[in-house]
C-alpha cells in the first residue's frame, strides 16, 4: 500500500513526488512518456540558465527516485474507489494507494473516466482542466490534481511549483499541521 500516488512525472507531478517523499510518505510516481516539456527548450526556469526539456524531465524523475519515489514506466487506465484505498491499473498490475495527485498535463481523459469534474481551461491551447480548489482538491475525497491539468499557467517553473504546493497542502492535512521542508546550510 502506497500513502501516495502520483500520476505524470512531468514538472508538476516529479516535483510533488519529490516533497512527498523526501517527508518519508511512501511515494508511488506514473508516467507514459507524453510529457510536453519534452519538446521545450526553457530559458526562463529561476535558477537554471538554460535547459532542454527532456533533461529537466529526467533531472525531475530522478530526484523524487533519491527520496524514495518509485517510479512506473506505464499509463494509468483506471482508479477505482475501494473503501479508503484507491486501486491504481495499468495493462499489466495494479497497485494501491490511499491518496492521489493527478499531474497528467494536456490530458483530462483519465480524469475524466475517473469522475472528476472538468471545465474549459483558460491558458492558451488548454482545452479542459480538472476544477481544484484552492488547496488543489478536486471534487473527490482525497484525489488532487496539479500542474497544466489544473489551469496554472504553461510554464515549467510554475507548474513545477504547483505540485510543489498541492504536495504540501496533502502532506499537511496527513499530518494535521502545516508542513515545512527546509535543509539548512552546514
Ligand atoms: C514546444 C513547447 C515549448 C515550451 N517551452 C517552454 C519554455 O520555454 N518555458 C516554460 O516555462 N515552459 C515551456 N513549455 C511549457 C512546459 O512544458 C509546461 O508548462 C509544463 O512543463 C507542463 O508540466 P506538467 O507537469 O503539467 O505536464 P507534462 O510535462 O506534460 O507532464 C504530464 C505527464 O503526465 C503523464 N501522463 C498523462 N496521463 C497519464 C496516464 N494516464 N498514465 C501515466 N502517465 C500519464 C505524461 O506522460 C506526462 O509525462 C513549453 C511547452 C511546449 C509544448
């Protein structure tokens, strides 16, 4: 049983496995490989001067994979409600978690299937988004969604960040006090 999984190891979802796991929650991370920002050449990311998309992507996966995130080289077909677990499927397996964070970017089809609840996106060329509240809940208990399926703006620092922002919120609501993750300068 996984505390949290995470669907798309884009920006959004690889930065939210990352803090999950980093704070000891065990970390399940899915991804099939549609990332836009493999197809960017980014200039304008804080603190990087210049990167190709794909190896922002793989710099991402990695560092959630040194906390502890396991990664899934597979699509996600379905999520199903079992009591308090959700059942995650691919083709082949099935696995389960207690929480989910939806990070699929373009893609509304999973959640869609799943019944959360959509509306038309307002960034350019974003057709349908997952609604979230402010926290990034979606209109399921315990399902959240961030990132380009969740309407911020199509850059990667703040897509990045707002998985950073739903994993915190998730992870201070699991631990019942606001959540902090700050290493200090030896
Ligand atoms: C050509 C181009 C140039 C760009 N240039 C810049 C730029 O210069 N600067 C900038 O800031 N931004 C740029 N962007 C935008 C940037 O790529 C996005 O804003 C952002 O990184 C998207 O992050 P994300 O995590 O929301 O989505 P994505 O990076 O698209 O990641 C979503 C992931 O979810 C996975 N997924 C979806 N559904 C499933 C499923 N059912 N099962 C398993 N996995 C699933 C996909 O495989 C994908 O890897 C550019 C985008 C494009 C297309």
């Amino acid at each position: 049983m996984y505390e949290i999984a995470i669907i798309g190891a884009g920006p959004a979802g690889a930065s939210a496995a990352l803090f999950t796991s980093k704070a000891g929650k065990k970390t399940i991370l899915f991804d099939h490989d549609k990332s836009i920002t493999k197809r960017a050449w980014i200039e304008n990311h804080y603190g990087i001067m210049e990167i190709a998309g794909p190896d922002l992507v793989e710099t991402g996966k990695k560092q959630a994979q040194k906390f502890g995130t396991e990664l899934v080289d597979a699509a996600v077909t379905d999520i199903e409600r079992q009591g308090d677990t959700f059942v995650i499927r691919t083709e082949s397996q099935s696995y389960e978690a207690q929480h989910i964070i939806l990070a699929t970017g373009l893609l509304t089809d999973l959640a869609e299937k799943i019944g959360l609840k959509t509306k038309p996106g307002t960034e350019p060329r974003i057709k349908t988004i997952v609604e979230t509240d402010q926290q990034g809940k979606t209109n399921v208990d315990n399902v959240w969604a961030a990132g380009t399926v969740a309407g911020v703006s199509v850059h990667t620092i703040i897509t990045a960040g707002d998985g950073a922002k739903v994993a915190i919120n998730l992870l201070s609501e699991i631990n019942g006090e606001r959540y902090v993750d700050h290493d200090v300068l030896k």
